[in-house]
C-alpha cells in the first residue's frame, strides 16, 4: 500500500469483495467520451432507485441554506435540490445552467438570459427577481463563498428573463464562482416572506426533493414532476446512506447495498480490480491537501518565518504523492496543477532548496529541537500523507506528533476557536475550475475560516488581486507564477498534492456520467443522467 497499515476491518472488507468476483459484465477500458470516466447510457430504461453511500452528514452547524454551506459533502447532497446559472462541464468548461446563454458586453458587465419554464420545487415559476435577489443576498451575506463571487457592485433585472451583473473591476474567475452550490438560485419571494426557513428545508429548481431525513443517518430523494430538462431525473428515487467507514462503503458496493460510492482509499481500484461487476476508478482532481501552521495562537511555533520555510523545505510533494496516494495525486502549488495556467510546484523556491538549508533556518531561528502536534482527520488517505509529513520533517530534527480525530471532532478543534488552539492541522480544499478560486483563502480576512490560526499577509493579498484581475491567458499565468512564490514564501498554509477521488460503481445496476477530472469536490455533479440496469 503505502506506509500505512490495512486494519484488520478492512483486510476482511478487501478480501472479502476480491474473492466474490462475478462474471458477466465487460469492464470499460477507458472514457467512453472526452473528459468522462463513464457516460450513462441513454437508452436503458428510466425508472428505479439510486443507492449512495456518503461518508458525513450535513446540518449540524450550518443547516440546509446553500450560501452557507462550505464542504464538498453538503455541495454533494445539496445539488441534488438547488442549480445554478451555470454549471462546471467536463474539462472545465462553463455550460448553460438556468441561464440558457450569456454574454460580457465589457470585462465588467455580464448579462444572463434565464431559460424559460423553470419552476421551483412548490410549482412556482423562477423569476428574474430570484436571481436578483439570490446573487445579492449571497455577497450580503456571511457565507464562505461570497468571497469567491468577486466585486459585485450591482444585480439588476432588465426584463422577466434578463439579469445583468456589473462588477467594481474585472473578476476572470466570476462564472466559475456562479458554478457551485452556494451561488444557486432560491425562491426569494418565499425566503423574503419568512416562509420558507431555508435553513431547515431544501426548496430549489433541480431535479430532486427531500422526502424523509434522519440526522447522521440517510436521506431519501424523489423525483420532481414539473422538472425542466426533458427525461431527468433519469431515476426515480436517490437513498443515500450516512456510512462513514471506508471499509463498510467498500463491501456495500460488493453486495449490492450500494450503487455507487467515492473513496479516499487510493488503493480501491486495486483491492476491487478483480471484481468484474465493479468498477472502480480514480477520478482526478484540483482538489488538494495542505499543511496548517498555526502562526495565531499564544506561544506559536511558528511565528518565525524561517521556521515555516524550513518545513515548507522539508515538504517532499512527490514522496507524498507516491506513497501517500499510490501515484494518483500530483505535487501542487497554491494553484491547482490540472488547471490552466498553473505554476509548476517543482519551480518553486522550497522545491529547489535542499535540506541542508532547512537545518540552516531552524538553527538561525533557535528551533533545532522543535516538536509540535499535527491534526488530522480519519478519512483516507490523510493519515498516510500525515505519516510521510511525519517522516518528511525527522530528516531535519522536528519530531511530530499525529493527532487523529474523527471529522466532528477535528473540525471542531481547527474552526471551533478564534485564536485556534492547535498547533498544526492537515486538511483539503476543493480546487475549483478556475486556477485564481483556491488561493483566495490564502486571505484569512476574505475567507474568515481560517483567521483563528493564520495572520493577514499584505504582499500575498496583492498578488492574489494581480491574478484575479486578468484573463488574459499571458500574463495571468505570470501572475500565477508570482502568486504561487508569495503562498510558498510565507508557508502558513502549505499546499502538499492533489487529491484524488476513487469513484466505484456496480456495472451490473447502474449506468452513471462521471467526469475524469472534478473541480468541487462532487463526482456526483450529473447524478439526474445516472440509469439504473433493468
């Protein structure tokens, strides 16, 4: 495997669904089309249930409303309810949503042309005035994402079916913004009668509604009449099952409890390899995991630069991406490196350093016997990455120590207080579909997650506003480039290597669409095309 060890659970589990395979089924070579691991079958029947397996739940801590919501797992079961203006497509690029088309009359301006008979889950027709009031309620509000929409200066309704955007200043990543969960449209006549507590309950234009929950333990979906898009949803009903076990999920799919599953165990297409009626493959991703130094709290580690440097240094992203993730991630910088114009991580300052310059740095900044605590979560593969982190920084004398929680539990510790109170903590971001998105969260004031253990850096900041502020394909690469140096010069959040998604499906029920490379942490984006098998 990798430098982990297989519990004894999931051994069984592994055995297990190697040793029932099952003949009958012809296991794909390859993307049937340009940009998928898999393409539905049209012409099999609609009808029948879809059988998933998620890892968490969502609710707790933010409830249902779609602005809120900041973790790939609630964009997954919330696009089952809501859409947006337009929507990621395969390769990245941007496809007509509820908008049907648009266009930019300047770099500033952009004009939406909504598709006609959409409807809202209680039969109420989608208007302008939602859209409206939608994209100014999110960069009102208090969510994460309002960040990402970029200077929106003002929303206006030209006609019942026109919305025009006007930005303070050119924003290259606005319509990818406009592409995930938070920015969908609501039912803004209900929401702002107090009607409808969105908080509480999912009221959108897609192609599904909730019809029974049960906290931390399944949901259950339905088909919506009256949805807009002819012949979807494709299947009747979505279960989706709460089971946070990898192992469990695994043998699920093996025994026909679920259809399909995403796993973080990077050797699930290996362990399901000979199981004819699975298949299992790896989903790329932007996506990437990244090292937290907590420069915030009291009593710090980490509030010399050249302590951060040193352990940036030491950071071997391509061992992490070997024998972490089996080969499936890639060394990263703070730009994703599957998207256009990205910098090249092994380019970068602390790449081409050597160890001896770390040892250097921790002598000058009197660290030489430092040792601190590293947070993690249970979910494959963060412990293996955590354990050649672990091995990375002993080659330059700093002893870790891996915490392990569950993802409650961790979150809880790394987002619960302001100043944080952990010392240094591993996690993910969703990579987006435009290369400028993900380092915005290298501003704590515009992001607010991470202020509690990350300090303003004016310099980054500049350079993510230079990225941001071009689409020209020239010089924003150039602007990439420097702002890749500043992430990797002030090292409070230290990128590591993409994240893969091992994406497992029966072939025997199920035909699903599932893209080869995913930008928000959902490989579930075109679940109304999934078929059922007869």
């Amino acid at each position: 495997m990798r430098t982990t060890r297989w519990s004894a659970a999931w051994v069984a589990a592994a055995m297990l669904v190697a040793g029932c395979a099952a003949g009958g089924t012809t296991r794909p070579t390859g993307p049937q089309v340009p940009g998928y691991l898999a393409v539905a079958d049209e012409k099999l029947p609609p009808g029948g249930t879809l059988e998933v397996q998620l890892p968490v739940d969502i609710g707790n801590a933010v409830g249902l409303d779609p602005q809120l919501s900041d973790v790939a797992t609630s964009w997954q079961l919330l696009s089952l309810s809501y859409e947006t203006l337009v929507r990621m497509g395969p390769g990245f690029r941007i496809e007509p949503g509820l908008a049907e088309s648009w266009e930019t009359p300047s770099p500033t301006e952009y004009v939406f042309h909504l598709r006609p008979g959409v409807t809202f889950a209680n039969g109420r027709e989608m208007t302008a005035d939602d859209v409206v009031g939608s994209i100014r309620r999110l960069v009102a509000g208090q969510g994460v994402w309002r960040a990402q929409t970029g200077p929106v200066e003002a929303v206006t309704k030209l006609d019942e079916r026109t919305v025009q955007v006007v930005l303070s200043r050119p924003y290259a990543p606005f319509l990818a913004a406009l592409a995930n969960v938070p920015a969908a449209v609501l039912p803004m006549a209900e929401v702002d009668s107090g009607a409808v507590d969105l908080s509480k309950v999912m009221l959108g234009t897609g192609p599904f509604v909730v019809e029974a929950h049960r906290q931390d333990v399944s949901w259950r979906f339905k088909r919506r009449p009256g949805y807009w898009a002819p012949g979807l949803p494709a299947v009747d009903a979505v279960n989706v099952s709460i089971v946070p076990q990898e192992q469990t999920r695994m043998a699920a799919l093996q025994s026909h409890g679920a259809d399909i599953v995403a796993l973080g165990n990077v050797d699930a297409p290996a362990v399901l390899g000979g199981n004819r009626p699975i298949d299992a493959r790896p989903q790329s991703a932007t996506d990437f995991y990244y090292l937290m130094l907590n420069t915030v709290a009291p009593g710090t580690k980490f509030a010399d630069p050249r302590v951060r440097a040193a352990i940036n240094i030491a950071m071997d992203r391509r061992r992490i991406a070997e024998f972490a993730t089996n080969g499936l991630g890639k060394p990263t910088g703070a730009t994703p490196v599957d998207l256009p114009g990205a910098c090249d991580p092994a380019q970068l300052p602390s790449a081409t350093a050597g160890l001896d310059q770390a040892r250097r740095l921790l002598r000058e900044a009197g660290a030489e016997n430092l040792s601190f605590s590293l947070a993690i979560f249970t979910t494959e593969p963060a412990p293996a990455i955590a354990q050649v982190v672990q091995q990375d920084l002993a080659r330059i004398g700093i002893q870790v120590t891996i915490e392990q929680l569950d993802e409650g539990s961790w979150a809880g510790k790394v987002y619960g207080e302001v100043p944080a109170r952990f010392d240094a903590a591993l996690s993910w971001f969703a990579g987006y579909a435009d290369a400028g998105m993900a380092p915005r969260w290298w501003d704590p004031e515009s992001a607010g997650f991470n202020i509690g253990f990350m300090r303003p850096n004016p310099a980054l900041n500049e350079a993510i506003a230079a990225v941001n502020a071009t689409a020209d394909p020239g010089p924003r690469a150039d602007a990439l480039g420097r702002l890749c140096a500043e992430v990797d010069a002030d090292a409070q959040m230290i990128p590591l290597v993409t994240r893969p998604v091992v994406v497992g499906y029966r072939m025997d029920s199920l035909s699903p669409s599932v893209y080869a490379v995913e930008g928000y942490g959902n490989p579930y984006h075109r679940v109304a095309e999934f078929r059922k098998r007869p």
